[in-house]
C-alpha cells in the first residue's frame, strides 16, 4: 500500500488520501475499505479531488470508503480541533508549526490569529501560554466551530472568535497585538497593512505564510522583502523555514519576522 499512495493523513478517525494514479483511480473504493481494515481506528477514507478552493479554502474531496461523514475531531499536541472537512479548511500537517509559534508565546501578550480558520493557532497558543487571542475568519462555519472548539478546549474568555475580514476587523481592534499569525499562504502580504496596524506602536512578532517556488526560503524572504518597507518604520526576519510542500516544486513557507509599524 505504501507504493499505492503518494501519501495519506488521518484527521481524527477520517483517513485522507492525497491522491492515487490514473490507473488505480477506478479501485479507489477497494483501496479505500483496505485502508480501513488496515486502520482500526479510522471510520471514513475520503480522496482529494482537487486543490483547496474558494476564499475560505475548502478541500475537495469526495468520500471513497466507510461512513459518509464529514465532521471529526483531531487531536494535536494537547488540544482537540472539531472540523467539517465539507466546509473548513484543515491541515494535520501543521501541527508542530503551530506548537512551535506556540512553544514561543509568553504569558500576557495579546494575539491576533487573521485567518483563524477552526482555530488550531489560536487554541494551541493560548493552551500554552496565559494570552489573549482574537481570531479572525471570513467563514461562518469556521467561526461556529472555533467557537465550539473554544469550550471544548475549556479557553473561554481567553479565545475570541471574530467573524469577519481580517482587514476590517484589525482596523476595528486597533494597535493591541504583541503577535500576529498569518495563515493565508496565497495572500498573506497583501494584508502586511492590517498587521501593521494591529501591532503594538512598539513592535511585535508576526508569523506570516507564504508559497515559495525554486528556492523557496530566499524566495521567501525577497518577497517579504518587496513590501515590507511600506508598512514598517523597522523589520527584522528572525527565522524562516519550509512547513510542507504544497505542490510539484512549491513549498508553503513560515517567516518569523520583528516589525515596528510606521507611525500612522
Ligand atoms: N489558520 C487556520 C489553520 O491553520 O487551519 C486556517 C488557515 S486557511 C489556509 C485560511 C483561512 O483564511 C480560511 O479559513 C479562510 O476562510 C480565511 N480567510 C480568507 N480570506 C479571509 C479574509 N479576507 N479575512 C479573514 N479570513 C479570511
């Protein structure tokens, strides 16, 4: 099975298969209950059909084997993240990357998590340090169960959901954020304005993703580089590594970048 795939991951107990050849497509229902008995734990196999799409970059994926659900909860690192795979994004790939900004939160700081998703940054940050995180998500439905997700987790008060543009809703919150998380890969420079203006005058952390083709952490920087000077009066690009790749010689890449705003 291992020379079937190029690669599956299981969010809670639905398995989820990155995809299959051309040629084995037709079995992917067999491959699908085999994956099941193989994995006693896991109740559905679900097939990636295409890239994530849309503004609130949902998979695509259809179900191949097992029970016809769409709803789990995964569980990394200490927390336990409810997901719709029909209507949220979710990746389990970015788990140590999201333990790792975590890992480096400390008690007091306020965060603002942009693109907030289901909230895996925002639970797990405020799991290990005593912050206060704003999280932000244009998806209602992404909303509703990072709301969930915040009971579940026992983090009320300490998480807030906010449904809405990260634009909008950073202007609404003003200059309150120590850090800043932005997980909008394909978009995320062209929101370096709100997260200037969500960071304290005196400067924060923003962990910013971006799509890095070739060679992917100097193109990383570069672009960053391109536009940075608009927004901030200082920067300074602490650390830089490749989360995953994303696509045929494409990587999804994380910055860690000190910035002080330009005054307003
Ligand atoms: N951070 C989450 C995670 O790690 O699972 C979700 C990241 S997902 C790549 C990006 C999210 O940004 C989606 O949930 C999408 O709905 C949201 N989004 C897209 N455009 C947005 C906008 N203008 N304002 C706020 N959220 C937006």
């Amino acid at each position: 099975y291992v020379l079937l795939f190029r690669s599956y991951d299981a969010v809670g107990d639905i398995l989820v298969v990155e995809s299959l050849s051309d040629g084995l497509l037709p079995y992917r229902g067999e491959i699908g209950k085999a994956l099941l008995r193989l994995n006693p734990g896991m109740r559905t196999v679900m097939l990636k059909t295409g890239k994530v799409a849309g503004e609130f970059r949902v998979p695509r994926l259809e179900v191949v084997a097992g029970e016809e659900k769409w709803e789990t909860v995964h569980s990394e690192y200490g927390i336990r993240v409810k997901v719709d795979l029909s209507k949220v994004y979710y990746s389990p790939r970015l788990g140590w990357e999201r333990f790792r900004v975590a890992s480096s939160v400390a008690d007091g700081e306020t965060v603002v998590d942009m693109f907030s998703g289901v909230g895996p940054f925002s639970l797990m940050i405020a799991k290990c340090a005593m912050a206060h995180v704003y999280s932000i998500d244009l998806n209602p439905d992404a909303i509703r169960l990072l709301s969930e997700n915040v009971s579940l987790n026992r983090l009320c008060g300490r998480v807030e959901p906010i449904c809405g543009d990260a634009r909008a809703a950073a202007a609404r919150l003003g200059a309150v954020a120590d850090r800043v998380i932005m997980n909008l890969p394909g978009r995320s420079l062209e929101f370096l304005d709100a997260a200037a203006g969500v960071l304290k005058p005196g400067g924060g952390m923003l962990h910013l993703y971006v799509f890095a083709k070739e060679d992917p952490l100097r193109g990383a920087e570069s672009a960053l580089r391109r536009v940075a000077d608009l927004y901030f009066a200082s920067y300074n690009i602490r650390g830089t590594r490749v989360v995953k790749p994303t696509a045929p010689r494409e990587w999804q890449v994380a910055l860690d970048v000190w910035a002080e705003p330009r005054s307003p």
